[in-house]
C-alpha cells in the first residue's frame, strides 16, 4: 500500500505541475485530487517537492473555499509563471483563416508542430493554446476534429522528452514513481514513433523494473 501511494502522491504532483497543458485545466486535476488524496497519500506527499503547497490546495478544494475550477493565486505551480496570460478564447476572421489553412496542412512532426506554435493566433494564448484555441474553434467542429491531431502530437512529443530526461537521471524511487504514474500515456503515445518509441517504452519498464540496483 506504502509503494502504492508514493506512485498515487507522485501523479498527484505532475498533474499539478503539468495543469497547464492538461485538457479541461483545473476543473479535471481537481477532480482528481479530491477522490485520490486518501490520508497515506497526503502523508506521502509531505515529502515531496511543492508536496506541501498540493496539500493546501486539496484542504483548500475540500472545505469549499476554491472553487473545483480554481485555485488560490498563492498556491500556483511555479509561482505563478505558467498561469494563462489572457482572458479571451476569441479570435479575429483573419485569425480563424491563418489557423485554418495551418491546421488542414498539418503534419503529425516536429516540424508541423513548429509551424502551428509559430502562429499568431496560437502564441495569443500563451501557455494555455491547446484548449483556448479548441474553445476559439468550437463553431467549427471540422477544424475542432483535426486540432485533436495537433493537441495528440504535441502531447506525444512532450512524453518523449520527459521520457528521455527521466532516462538520463540516477536510479531512485523518485524517478521510478515518476515513470509509473505516467506509464499509461507513455503506452498510448510513444508507439506513435515507431520502433524508436516501442525501444524508448521498454527502456523505462525496465527502469522501473531494476528495484535491486537501488
């Protein structure tokens, strides 16, 4: 049960870490927090990095006082420097155009990624671009559809460099706990590199699997 709530405590910290890029934003990791914040895992998450700051937030969400769509400027990830810098979901005739003509020329790579994170109508939104421009296309589910392709992408590239940064650091719990609250993304999106991904995938069960050489 112990092994289980660090891996539980751990997830907890990522997606408080990661709200930003996480459909659904506050509104989907609190939902989250409240039903697996069990006592073992709130004690597990008091020796965790930022562990502390969740935990107020969870009693926070708890007693009423956040909103499950919120949380308390204090308490931000990062202080604060990942929070959506604007307040609009709305874009201009012309805006729509450009991310039209982007989005139906996509290519699920590196390179198509670039050129839609280049847009104007994309960097408007800042850190929140992923949902802010679905919200923006919601009169458009054609484009809403085919944005689903960018927002997968982007997700799958990300795994792929955290995967790699996990890969690279000492053998710790830490890191196996990290590796094992995100293993079922991790199944979902790196597959889609092909053999380089199904290597990369088997590199961290084995990771996650080497408990002696701790």
């Amino acid at each position: 049960m112990q092994a289980k709530a660090s891996v539980i405590a751990q997830k907890l910290i990522n997606l408080y870490r990661q709200e930003h890029v996480i459909t659904g934003g506050w509104s989907a990791v609190n939902q989250v927090f409240i039903t697996e914040a069990t006592p073992d895992v709130i004690q597990e998450l008091q020796s965790l990095p930022t562990g502390k700051i969740l935990i107020r937030h969870i009693e926070n969400l708890r007693s009423g006082k956040t909103p499950m769509n919120g949380i308390e400027r204090e308490l931000l990830p990062y202080g604060g420097m990942m929070m959506e810098n604007t307040i609009t979901t709305s874009l201009t005739p012309t805006e729509i155009n450009e991310l039209a003509n982007a989005i139906n020329s996509f290519t699920p790579d590196q390179s198509g990624l670039n050129a839609i994170l280049q847009l104007n109508s994309v960097k408007k939104f800042g850190t929140k671009w992923s949902t802010a421009v679905r919200t923006a296309l919601s009169e458009y589910p054609d484009l809403v559809q085919k944005w689903a392709i960018v927002t997968k992408t982007y997700r799958a590239y990300s795994l792929w460099a955290n995967a790699t940064t996990m890969l690279e650091q000492p053998l710790s719990e830490r890191i196996r706990a990290e590796i094992q609250a995100d293993m079922p993304e991790f199944e979902t999106y790196l597959p889609m590199f092909g053999i380089q991904g199904t290597e990369l995938l088997e590199k961290l069960r084995n990771y996650i699997r080497s408990r002696d050489q701790i």
